[in-house]
C-alpha cells in the first residue's frame, strides 16, 4: 500500500514530560484525522509504552508522526526510534507476558495488539526501531447508484 503522506513531526523523547507531550501529541493528531475515541484510546495506550520503552531501555530518543492519507483511508504512521542498546532477543521480547518492567506491563507483544501494523527493527550495539501504523476504521465507502 502506497500512502500519501502529510508532513512529520518530530518529538523528543528524553524525560517523563516528553512522555506526556508525545501522548497528547498523538491524541490530537488522531482526532484530527478522524480515529473515534476507542481507536484513539488504543493509539495512545501504544505510544506510552513504545515511548516509555524508548525512554526508559533505550537511553531515549523521538518520535516521528506521520498523518497517512491512502484514497479516502486516513491513518497515523508513528516510530519511536532510539540508538540505545538494542533489543538482545526481538523474538522473546515480543511473547505475551515478556517485561523488563517499568511500563503498563504490556510489553511489545500488548502494543502490538492495539494497532493494525507493526514492525520492530532492532540489533543489539545498534538501537531499536518500533514504527506502528493505524488506519480509521469505519470510513465510508463511496456510494454507487440511487439511494
């Protein structure tokens, strides 16, 4: 899938108050491009804790934000990026229960769930890269013919 994309924000994430603006951030980037309550809910419970990974296992990093516009489709592109440590073991760090601690215990494997696309890049000496995709569902097809 080809998407068009809008222009990305960059946000640092370096300490507990970036935390917070990352969040709103992206609250308001959903609502803008139509996400409903629940979905935008699912979208910042993700963030917090890809961000709060990034922060807290990765030495800190940014978030870039992407608006995503695909036909009549809108979305959010979000990677949280850091050039930490890296990740040892992707694989067990993406089975369910797996926790280093610190975030909502949800771990890779919960944020995953919450999105629609997910991908996670890492190796270790070399950071970790977490970019999650959304897409508003619910979105209207065209209507074709008489009412």
């Amino acid at each position: 899938m080809h998407a068009r994309t809008a222009s990305t924000s960059r946000l640092p994430i370096t300490s507990d108050a970036d935390l917070a603006w990352v969040r709103q951030h992206v609250r308001q980037a959903a609502a803008e491009a139509g996400f409903n309550l629940v979905q935008q809910t699912k979208l910042v419970t993700a963030t917090s804790e890809l961000a709060r990974n990034t922060l807290v296992h990765g030495g800190g990093g940014h978030m870039e934000a992407t608006p995503l516009r695909e036909g009549v489709a809108r979305g959010l592109r979000l990677s949280f990026v850091d050039s930490g440590p890296g990740i040892r073991d992707p694989e067990q760090a993406m089975t369910d229960g797996y926790s280093t601690g610190g975030g909502l215990g949800m771990g890779l494997s919960g944020a995953k769930r919450l999105v629609q696309e997910f991908t996670l890049e890492s190796s270790p000496g070399h950071g970790t890269t977490v970019t999650i995709t959304d897409w508003v569902s619910g979105v209207p097809s065209p209507r074709t013919g008489a009412p």
